[in-house]
C-alpha cells in the first residue's frame, strides 16, 4: 500500500518530493502523486507537507 495524496488539498508546492527516499513523487498537473510500486510507506513525505494533504 502507498501513501495517499488528497489532490484537493494539494497545493503543488512539491515539498515532499525532496523528502522521498524512493523517489516515488511527482508532480502531474500541478499536484504531487504517488507511484504505488516505488512508495515502500516509510512516511518521510508526510511531515513535510504544509497543508497534511499526504496520509499513509
């Protein structure tokens, strides 16, 4: 299972991006996703988000 990112929340600032060790986020459409396959749950990403759009 991944990590999941409330694209309405998202704001695009794409701060998790830089946090993810796997390299599982990008960035499509303005908005951060998750490439399940890569996201191995460490949870890295989700204290750098600054509106807690990302939960695990």
């Amino acid at each position: 299972m991944a990590v999941v990112i409330n694209a309405e929340t998202c704001i695009g600032c794409g701060a998790c991006i830089d946090t993810c060790p796997t390299e599982a986020l990008e960035m499509k459409d303005d908005k951060a996703v998750v490439d399940a396959e890569k996201c191995v749950d460490c949870g890295a990403c989700l204290d750098s988000c600054p509106v807690e759009a990302i939960t695990l």
